[in-house]
C-alpha cells in the first residue's frame, strides 16, 4: 500500500505565505486529521496534493508517483480522490447518477468502443454498477438512489458527496471538513462511516476537521497547523496537551 509523503512544501499567494515548509507522512491504513484555527493552512494542503494550487517549493509523493509532476485531472489514477468543504455535486442528477460520475473517472474511454457499447464497455458499466451498489449499502443510501440531488437535506447530500469519492475506488481519501454542518446524530454516523471505510474497504483518510468529537473518535495521527505552519503532531491526547497547540488552537496563554 502506498504513503502520502509530503516534503517542506511552501505555498504562496502574491506576498502572502499560505504554508511554510511543512512536512508530514501519512502510513496505509491510517485516519490522519489536520487541525487549526481558520486561516491556518489545512485546505491549502489539501489543495496542494490535489494540485489546484501550485507549489513554491517542496515534494509531495503518494507512493511510486510525483504528484507535483501531475496535472489535476490526472490526480484521481494515481489513487486519490477527495470531497470538498462546499458540496460539488450535480444537483439536477440523481444519487445514482452522481455516483456512477465516481466511477467513470478511473475508467478508460473509446469513443467507437462507447458508440458500439462493445462487450469491453459492457463488463466496465456492469463493474461501476457493482461499485456503486457496494458503496451505497456500506453508507446506508440505497433509498436514496433515485432523488434529485438538489431534493436532500444538507447532511444528505455531504453523504453522497462521500459516496461519489469512493465510487473513484481510492487507495488514499481526501475529506474536507467531512462533520460541517452536520448535526450530533449525523457526526456520530459519519465516525462509524470513517472506521467503514479505512477497516473494511482498506483506504487510507486524511481529513481537515474542526469537531475535536470526530478527530478524537477516528484519527490515528493528528497535525495542527497554525499560521502556515506545523505546531505539533502526534496522537490527539499528545496534540491536544501541547502548550503551542493550546495558545495557537485554543485561544489560552501557553
């Protein structure tokens, strides 16, 4: 299985230094959250290793591949995919139909294959079609399948978005903020999705978050940022009793 590696990477914005080399590893298997306050970082990096922004200096790797050396487009063949902390999903499709949209994007295309449907393209549908019924059951969505998109409730469609990203079959999952907006019930629900995931279907987590209940609940390893650049890392009881963590993220005097 491979490993996100990320290098004293610095990202900057005009004058503006949104990271300053910043550093840290994420093994298979593991839930690894990034923490702090607004402003901090947390996106930029995910932005980074999904190479919507560009890199001042600094590597990022995600095993055998340069992901510096990638296109955005060519991101999600490598292993990847991500959700996003404002949903972008088709609103006028349905659950199924954003689903499927998962799966088309780690398959190959022929124009004359796809016009003749030859028995290659059929054994591809069928494929994605299994895909999104396994992802569908494990999120507990199947009476969802045929709504509007636009027609669900907001912790519904953050669900779904969920959803769309493992239809990409990933070896390594990107979630932005996947607890906004969602009520108690709904976080709770999200954590067991979390350990689903990383135990039963063997995908690798980082994730930005800001409830410390899901952090707590589902991260292995945890870094805080704050103003660009690493306070601390390590599990969330050592991240949470660091002194510089508690002044920069918790507003105390360290």
């Amino acid at each position: 299985m491979s490993t996100l590696s990320v290098r004293n990477i610095s990202v900057a914005f005009g004058g503006n230094k949104a990271l300053s080399d910043v550093s840290f590893d994420v093994g298979p298997g593991q839930i690894f959250a990034i923490i702090g306050p607004n402003g901090a970082g947390k996106s930029t990096i995910f932005n980074a290793v999904s190479r919507i922004y560009d890199v001042a200096t600094g590597s990022i790797s995600f095993g055998s591949h340069d992901i510096l050396a990638l296109a955005p487009h060519q991101v999600v063949a490598t292993g990847i995919a991500r959700t996003f902390q404002n949903i972008e999903l088709f609103d006028n499709a349905t659950v199924l139909q954003n689903l499927l949209v998962g799966c088309h994007s780690r398959m190959s295309r022929n124009m004359l294959a796809d016009f003749l449907f030859l028995p290659s393209v059929r054994r591809g549908e069928l494929a994605a079609r299994h895909r999104v019924e396994e992802i569908l059951d494990l999120l507990d969505l199947q009476h969802l399948r045929g709504e509007r998109v636009a027609d669900l409730p907001y912790g519904a469609r953050k669900n779904v978005e969920l959803a769309r990203a493992l239809c990409a079959d990933p070896k390594l999952l990107l979630l932005d903020e996947p607890a906004s907006g969602l009520n108690p019930e709904e976080t709770t629900d999200m954590a067991f999705w979390l350990k689903d995931i990383k135990e039963e279907l063997g995908v690798t987590i980082l994730m930005v978050e800001h409830d410390m209940n899901l952090v707590g609940r589902t991260a292995d390893r945890v870094l805080a940022l704050a103003n660009g650049r690493v306070v601390a890392e390590g599990t969330i009881a050592e991240v949470q009793a660091n002194p510089d963590v508690q002044a920069a993220y918790l507003g105390v005097t360290a």
